[in-house]
C-alpha cells in the first residue's frame, strides 16, 4: 500500500471530484478524499474498498487553513509520501449581480476556491518537489470569459488559473495544470437553472436550462477520467497551462488509459 502513488481529491464526496476517486483509485493508486459531506465520503470509501482499493475518507472545510493542515498532516503520517493534489473543490454561489451582490457570500466564494487550493498547495508542496509530482486545478471557462451575475466565480477561477501559471515558474520539480471541466450534469448545474431565473440575464439563464432540457451536460465521468489521468500521468511540458478536458493530448490517452466507465 505505501509503494502506491498518493493522490489528494478536494470535494470529492460527489459530482466530478468522486469520479476522479473512483478513476485514480482502479489504476492502483491510494486515493484520499475530502469534503464537508461526511456521510457521502463514507459511502464513496465503502464504494472504492468493496473494489479491492484504498481510499482514506477525512472530513474537511477547505477554506480553514487549519484544516488543510490537519488533512496533510494525516496523509503524510499514514502514506509519508504525496504524488499529486487535485483541487477540485468549488462553490457558485452567490448568483448576484456586483451592484446586489452580499460581500460575504463574495468572500466565501474566494476562500472555497481561490484560497482554498492555495492553503492545499503550500502544505503539499514541499512532498510533492521530493515525488516531481502533480498539482491539477478544476477551473473553468468563467476564468476567460465574463458571466454576468458569477463575479465571484469568475474572479476566483481566473485567479486560480494564474495561480496554476505562478506554481509552474516557481516550482520547475512540479508539474501544475489547470483544467476546465466543461460544461457537467452536477448539482452545480442544478444550482444554475434554480437560481438562474431570477439572478440572471434571462437569456443566460434559458441557455443553460436548454443544454440541460436538450442532454447537452457532460456525464462527469468524462472530464473526471481526464483530470484522474493527469493526476496519475501528467506530462511535466504541460506544465503551466489551462487545458480544455476534451483537449486531444489529454482526452485520447485518458480514454487508452482508463477506458469507459462501467
């Protein structure tokens, strides 16, 4: 078991960030997953061991930078080694214009998912220079493209995308990617045509209430199976860069590597 690669999944209790679990975990790697859902990491590690893997569950805010500490702390204890981080854990909300926007909801959103990454990064990266390992970041084509009514979303993706750019210069024994997912069947989504109606431009909100109604939403095993490979196989010249999931250098050998989901 200590032999194995050690991959760390943020928000993994559900949606892309289980998939990855579940991918990283049938190549053989020891998969740690958290998230604030404690029940649903239980039943995804249930899951993941009744296949013959290891997985280690830990219940984990990843805005407290206290406890991305504790979460390191304990892998490095049980595994004394850490081969990538996948910083997948994210938050929408809130769905608001600037101008009605709550400057709480507005922090929280920056401290889920620009800050968080960043406090993971820091504990990890010293074990991660000894293993040349890997660090992929879950953004998003909001980190390019303008969404009214997601200034939080977009800011925090945009700033994590950067982040990944400034890990690469900084950290030339590490390999770090950013990732857009693409457009996934999640509770984000669900989120989105929910909300949507009434804090959206009503011609966005009818547009991603349409890629649902029309089976337009990728299954999130898809991207998941893409993001699992550069956990595992991440070429170190893509270091640096914000790659579409679907991207040929990454989707093909992913697919060779994992297969379909069964």
């Amino acid at each position: 078991m200590k032999n194995r690669p050690v991959v760390i999944v943020t928000g993994a209790s559900r949606g892309i960030g289980a998939w990855i679990a579940r991918w990283v975990s049938s190549a053989g790697a020891n998969v740690v997953m958290t998230a604030r859902s404690h029940n649903d990491l239980l039943s995804l590690e249930k899951e993941i061991r009744t296949d013959g893997s290891f997985s280690m569950p830990i219940t984990c805010d990843i805005s407290d930078p206290n406890a991305c500490v504790d979460v390191v702390e304990k892998v490095k204890k049980q595994f004394g080694r850490i081969d990538a981080l996948v910083n997948n854990a994210g938050i929408l909300e809130p769905i608001s214009k600037i101008a009605d926007c709550d400057p709480e909801q507005f922090k929280q959103n920056i401290c889920v998912n620009l800050l968080g990454p960043f406090y993971m990064i820091r504990q990890t990266i010293s074990a991660l220079r000894k293993s040349n390992g890997r660090v992929i970041n879950i953004s998003s084509g909001a980190a390019i493209k303008p969404i009214a009514s997601w200034s939080a979303y977009c800011a925090a993706k945009a700033g994590l995308t950067h982040l990944t750019r400034v890990l690469a210069s900084e950290e030339p024994s590490i390999t770090a990617i950013s990732v857009r997912p693409g457009v996934v069947d999640t509770q984000m989504q669900a989120l989105i045509r929910e909300k949507g109606p009434t804090a959206m431009p009503p011609e966005l909100s009818k547009y991603f209430i349409n890629l649902k109604q029309q089976g337009k939403l990728e299954p999130p095993w898809v991207p998941a199976r893409s993001i699992a490979w550069l956990a595992m196989n991440a070429p170190p010249e893509l270091s640096g860069e914000f790659i579409e999931y679907d991207d040929p250098k990454i989707f093909k050998p992913a697919k060779d590597f994992f297969g379909d989901a069964h």
